[in-house]
C-alpha cells in the first residue's frame, strides 16, 4: 500500500510502503528536465499552503482537456532574449530551442538588465489561439506618491457595466463581430448534431474535434477582447481617481442556479440561467481585483462597502422604497418630498460613494459582517 511519495532527481521515485522504501526508476521522468520538475513540486506545495492558511480550497486532481497547458522555466539566464526588430524578440526554451514571440512590452535584456532589474523566468501557457510567454520581471520600484484625484464610486451591472457616481459611463460592445456570432452558432449547431449522431462509447471523430477547436478558437477570441477593455478602462480609472469605492457583492451566490428539486422546481430557470451567463461574461470580481493593484501602484485605494439597498436609496434624499426603481435606466424617489429621477445607475452609485464618505456609522452590522476574514487568514499587510 502507497502512503506517500515524491520525485527526486529526474528519474528515480521513492515510495514509502508498510514493508520499507520502495524505489522505482520511472523512464520518461529522465527526458524531462529538473526544473520542470521542481516548479511542478513548488506549484503543488504552495496550493496546499494557501489550502492551510485558508485562501483556497484543497487542490484537486486536474482533467487533462479542462486544465490549461502550462511549461514552467525557473532560471532566467538560460532563455537569453534578443529583440529582431520592434515586433518580434527570440528567446531560448530549454529542449525547444530558439523561438519567436511577439514583443508586446519592453523587458530589460542587454544593457538595461541589472542586478535590480532582471528577467527571472518565463512560462509558457497554451490555449486555443496557440502558445503564449509570459516573463517573470523583478525590479525596483520606488514607493507610490500619493494620489490627487478625486474620490468615485462605482456601481457595476449587466446592461450598463461600469457607472461612476460623476454620472460617467464605461460601455463595450460585444465581444464578436455579427459574422463571428454567427460563425460561433453554425459550429455550435454542427458540434451538436455530429454529437447526436454518436454512438454510446465511440470515440470522438476527427471532424468533431475540430469542430471543437474552431469554437473554443472563437470563445478564446472573445474573452482576450474582454480582458483587453477591462485593462485599459481600470487603467483609466486607477489614472484618474484616487479612492475608488465599490460593492462588496458576493458573486458566487448571485449565480447560482434556480432550477430547484423535483419535490419544489425553480420558477424563472431559463431566465435565471441567462441572467446567471450574463454576470459570469461581465467578470465583476475580475475587475476589482484589477483595480486594487493599479490603485496600489499610483498611490490610490479600494474601498468596498455593503450592497444592500444601494440600488433603492434616493441619492438626493437617503429615502429608501422597494418601487424607486422603475425600470432598469430610471430611477424615481417616491419621497413626496423629493421626487428626484435620474439615471438608476448612477444613483447607485453615487449611494455607493456616500457610504464611503459617512464611514462605518451609516453601515448596518450585517453589511459590516461581510468584510470580516475567515480564520487563520492573516490579514493583507502581513503577507
């Protein structure tokens, strides 16, 4: 019986058993090289350490085809970078060779690389548009000045993704052409069919599998066009704000499915599956965490402040009603008093703003609540 093991070396594993040490000499670990390896072992002890500290959950065992396709290189003087012209660099992979990338930013090769100021090493990732480098860079930054811009706050939705409460709109549109969404559902309905057609057990066509590639080709294209308007519109905002005040929305449980159980079936299921789709392609989380380290980097802060009723709260009045909104643009205060309107939206977020500004007074216990770590999680200054 296998208690435990390990790789040492490049070809030999050791295994502890009941009856002693076991050691087996396995063939194809001799071609891989040690660093590999290594950043493999390192990968996997890191995951069980954020598992023990309480930032992730314990990791899993990884689907060859769900998984991205990763090759680690550790030691940054092997790869010896040169830049061809100003599109294109080359660089050294270790049983590879010389290859071609596309130079996208400037990296400190030749005379402008030092001792504080080096490439570290690289991995290689793999999706469906091909093969990607990404250098490890370390370098010397000074200490971040303080930021000068104004406070904003930011309410984050469906159909309007980012309002600011200075009544400024960050829109896009989508992320495929009206060719390629039509291209996207042709090969989604071909896919579909040659899958009918199969039978039970048979193993997957060449034609089907390509059929799958050209698919997750299109869908790659589409979340690298999203990720390109995310960076640039929190570079912009990191740029021009210096406290940037957001909700702290729990997206894991506002994605969650409606369909219920059989004993009490979900009302809405379709609709709550589209809603469900529309907030996963938003990437709400993905933006804050984007925003929290550019506001680092020049200076600024992130601030997030309880949801609730951010959306129903008159921004002129602080009047509360279920029935201010009254459709997913207007927002009517019901207060006799008042009877401001105005841009849903942007009211939310100017809310948002105000909680900020009045401090932790005007927040409800339970919305204080949820900004609480869990345990043995040290806090972020400590890391």
């Amino acid at each position: 019986m296998i208690c435990g093991g390990g790789v040492i070396g490049a070809c030999t594993a050791y295994f502890l058993t009941r009856s002693g040490v076991e050691v087996t000499v396995i063939d194809f670990l001799a071609v891989l090289p040690a660093q590999a390896a290594q950043a493999v072992l390192k990968t996997y002890f890191q995951a069980w350490k954020n598992c023990w500290e309480g930032r992730a959950d314990a990791p899993t065992f990884k689907g060859r085809f769900r998984t991205v396709m990763s090759v680690d290189i550790p030691q940054g003087r092997d790869l010896n970078i040169n830049r061809v012209h100003r599109r294109w660099g080359m660089v050294n992979i270790p049983k590879v060779g010389r290859v071609c990338f596309r130079w996208t930013k400037d990296l400190p090769v030749g005379k402008r690389a030092g001792a504080e100021n080096r490439i570290t090493g690289a991995r290689l990732t793999k999706d469906s548009l091909g093969w990607h480098i990404a250098f490890r860079v370390q370098s010397l930054e000074p200490a971040p000045r303080p930021h000068t811009g104004p406070e904003v706050g930011i309410d984050v939705g469906v159909t309007v993704p980012i309002a600011l409460s200075d009544d400024a709109t960050k829109k896009h549109g989508p992320w495929l052409t009206d060719r390629e969404q039509a291209k996207l559902l042709r090969l989604e309905r071909r896919a579909a069919r040659r899958k009918k057609h199969r039978k039970p057990g048979e193993r997957t066509s060449r034609r089907l599998h390509h059929t799958y590639d050209q698919i997750a080709g299109l869908r790659a294209k589409a979340k690298r066009r999203a990720l390109d308007w995310q960076h640039k519109t929190t570079t912009d905002i990191a740029r021009t704000y210096s406290v940037v005040v957001v909700e702290a929305l729990t997206i894991t449980n506002m994605v969650k499915s409606a369909s219920g159980t059989i004993e009490e079936p979900g009302r809405n299921v379709a609709r709550k599956s589209g809603l469900n789709r529309s907030i996963s392609a938003q990437a709400w989380g993905r933006t804050v965490t984007m925003l929290t380290y550019k506001l680092a980097r020049r200076g600024g802060t992130l601030v997030k402040v309880p949801a609730p009723n951010t959306s129903r709260r008159c921004s002129a009045c602080g009047f509360v009603t279920p029935g201010s909104r009254e459709t997913q643009a207007l927002f009517v205060c019901k207060n006799p008093d008042c009877g401001w309107f105005g841009n849903a939206d942007h009211n939310a977020a100017r809310n948002v703003l105000h909680l900020y500004r009045m401090g932790p007074a005007l927040i409800p216990a339970a919305g204080r609540a949820v900004v609480r770590r869990a345990k043995r999680v040290k806090p972020a200054a400590a890391r």
